[in-house]
C-alpha cells in the first residue's frame, strides 16, 4: 500500500498491522487490528509527526520514500514514547541523523531511558528539542503548534496541531484498534468505528476520565478550531471530528444509559440458570441487556459494553468461600477503570457455604459503585420459587437503571 495524502502536502506514511489480536501485554484484544499511524509534513521545512512499531520501520521508510528522501526530515516530533509510535525511531534516525527530535521533557527522558525495537536510543541536547504547551515550530507556510496532554494517556503525551488546517495530532487520544485500508471516517462502516473508539476508551483512558475531562475543555476554552483529527491508531477524523471530541465528553462524565451488563462465571450451571433469569426480567421490564459468561467471553468486549450501561450486575457460585478466578480477575480489572455513576448488584450459587455474593459487593464497593438490589444468593440450584425470586429482581433492578 502507498502513501496517502491526507492533506495537500501532509501525508499518511504509516502502517496496518492486519493480524495484530493483543495489545498491552494481552490485557486488550484487537479483533479487527490495528493501524500505527505516522504522518509527514512536507513545506520548507519537513517534519515527521510520530513513527511506527519497530517490526513495521522499513514500511514506514518505504512510504516516506515515495515522498521525499528521508534524509530531507528536519524534524521529528515524537508526541508520546510507547512503542508502538516510537519503535521505528532508531531505524528513521539513520537516514536523518541531523534532524531534531522533539517532545516533552518527559519523553526525552523516556525516550533516553527506553529501548526502540530493542536498541538503545540517546540524544544530546544539542538534537532533541524540549516543547511544552504554546511552543511552535514554523515550517514555512505551516507551523506546528504543542499542547501538553500528560496521562492521555502517558505522562509525556502531546498533542501537535496545525492551525493552517486546524488538523489537530493527538496521538493515543481519539483512536481506535481498526485495521482498514482506508484512512478516513466517511470510507468506513461507522458503527462499527464508533464500537472501536468506545472499547478504546473503555479499556485504557476510562479511569483518566477527569483528565479527558480537563483536556478537552482546556481545549474548548482557547477555542481552538479542529477541521480534521488524525489519531495514531486507526482511522482519521475528517467528516465530523467533533463527533468523537463530544463522545470523549460524554464518556468522561461517565454518563449513563438505562442499559444493563450481566457478567457472570458459573461451576455447575445454577448461577447461569439466575442470570438469566435475572436478564429476562430487567428486558421484560424495558430495560437493554447484554449477558456474559466470563470465561467464554472477550473482556476487552464486555468493558466496552460497560462504558455506558448504568446497571452493572455481577454473579459468582462460590469457591472457597470466595469467587470463581476469572470473575475475580475481571472485577478487579473493573475496579481499577473507577467507574462512577453507577448502581450494581450480585447474585450466586453456593453449597456447603457461601461467600461469593459478599465478596463481589465488597469489590464494587471499592470500585464506587452502588449496591442497588439485595444479594441473592441460592444454595445448589435454584428452585422455581427462587427462580422467580431471580425474574422479579431483574425487574426491580431495571425500574432503578430507568430512574437513577
């Protein structure tokens, strides 16, 4: 695949990573891929704007030779260190020995400290240039303007904007793991972008959400004018890019629809045969369901899912008095997102003793959640009075999720 003008003059020379199905250590999934997105400015001045995964340099290189030849880079500006947009540094660097690299205070401690595809990256300070908030660079007709983002989501984010064609680059912020031949927002199936972008919010920027918050209107306030967003992850922004900025808004004021999400884990089959119960009364009461047997399920899909549910229902039999693993491990991801403004509650099986109901209540809890229905717990399985117990606390749990 070729490069891409975006842009007369700025260009796409990233790369698509078609086969790519983990993220960050195995914590996320990527069922459609994901693309690391570069972008060069050519004017007076040329400047590349991040880089790509290290296995994915000579791509890069290639795409920037159907441009210029790299050795013209004046710059390199390097908006956050992760290596999925750092990666390829060592190898561009060798074609540009005398451009500048430029980035936060943190980054060039992060760069100097980090290894780029598994070699070691130093800079003096006579080649890597410092930015922070309201610094520029002009390129001749263009200028690239810095916005400091710190923890969206690393504390040496930035963002780069371009006010002569209000294209803002900000990096991690507003992308998605979408893997596409086609580079905009009007070339592909939006549903299935805007899933994307909420499942990447979900799972890494969900509990920066205050700072999401801040962010944006910082931004908002110097009223700064956004034609097009080109994030470093999958797709760019051109149709409408206010259309992810307000959903970022929204998710980051943690708002809410009357929506349920039923997690559960189940030893024998009663807990499964009360969530669904559970599931057959909040729906027959109005209220959207969706239901989840943890361990046969892609938690990267249900935390998405949660993003905007109000009603977060959590199940558990007992073992060892205590839970099942995986509902365990899903909750304390859960907790560590910090959801806000949401109501919950637990259900269970046990036999000779119980415990997994209280403890699941313990956890959201400490996640901040509120406990919104009494625990139900049933010893063996369910009898058809308990079973009708389950149906009409999915109800009462459902008139809450409508009138929280």
């Amino acid at each position: 695949m070729s490069k891409k003008e975006i842009l007369p003059g700025i260009y796409w020379v990233g790369a698509i990573d078609w086969n790519v199905r983990n993220f960050h250590g195995h914590t996320y999934t990527t069922k459609r891929g994901t693309t690391y997105n570069a972008y060069l400015i050519v004017d007076e001045k040329v400047a590349l704007v991040d880089t790509v995964l290290h296995s994915f340099s000579d791509e890069m290189i290639d795409r920037i030779k159907q441009v210029i030849p790299p050795e013209k880079i004046d710059y390199i500006i390097a908006n956050h260190v992760e290596k999925d947009h750092s990666g390829a540094l060592p190898e561009i660097i060798k074609y540009c020995p005398k451009a500048k690299v430029v980035g936060t205070a943190k980054c060039k401690d992060g760069l100097y400290k980090n290894y780029c595809g598994g070699a070691p990256v130093r800079w003096t300070g006579q080649d890597f240039r410092t930015v922070k908030t309201g610094d520029k660079i002009s390129l001749g007709k263009r200028t690239l303007s810095f916005i400091e983002a710190p923890m969206l989501h690393w504390p040496d984010s930035m963002f780069t904007y371009i006010p002569e064609d209000a294209l803002l680059i900000p990096n991690d912020a507003f992308g998605q793991h979408y893997a596409s031949g086609e580079r905009f927002d009007d070339e592909v199936d939006e549903c299935g972008l805007m899933d994307e972008a909420a499942k990447y919010y979900a799972n890494i920027l969900w509990p920066l959400s205050s700072i999401v918050l801040k962010k944006i209107e910082d931004v908002q306030k110097i009223n700064l004018p956004i034609k097009i967003i080109a994030p470093s992850h999958g797709i760019i922004w051109r149709r409408d890019p206010m259309k992810i900025v307000n959903a970022y808004a929204g998710w980051a004021k943690n708002e809410t629809k009357p929506k349920a999400v039923i997690v559960y884990e189940t030893m024998w089959g009663a807990t499964e045969k009360m969530a669904r119960k559970i599931s057959e009364g909040m729906t027959d009461a109005g209220v959207s369901v969706k239901l989840y047997d943890v361990s046969q399920s892609d938690r990267t899909e249900i935390i998405g899912e949660m993003l905007d549910s109000r009603g977060f229902v959590l199940g558990s039999s007992t073992h060892g008095n205590g839970m099942l693993p995986s509902i365990y491990g899903f909750l304390e991801f859960l907790k560590g997102l910090k959801p806000k403004n949401r109501t919950g509650f637990a259900f269970g099986s046990y036999g000779w003793a119980g415990g997994a109901v209280r403890n699941i209540e313990n956890i959201l809890r400490e996640a901040g959640v509120e406990i919104g229905g009494t625990g139900l717990s049933v010893r063996y399985a369910p009898d058809e009075n308990e079973i009708k117990g389950c149906y009409e606390a999915g109800r009462t749990f459902a008139e809450k999720c409508k009138h929280i």
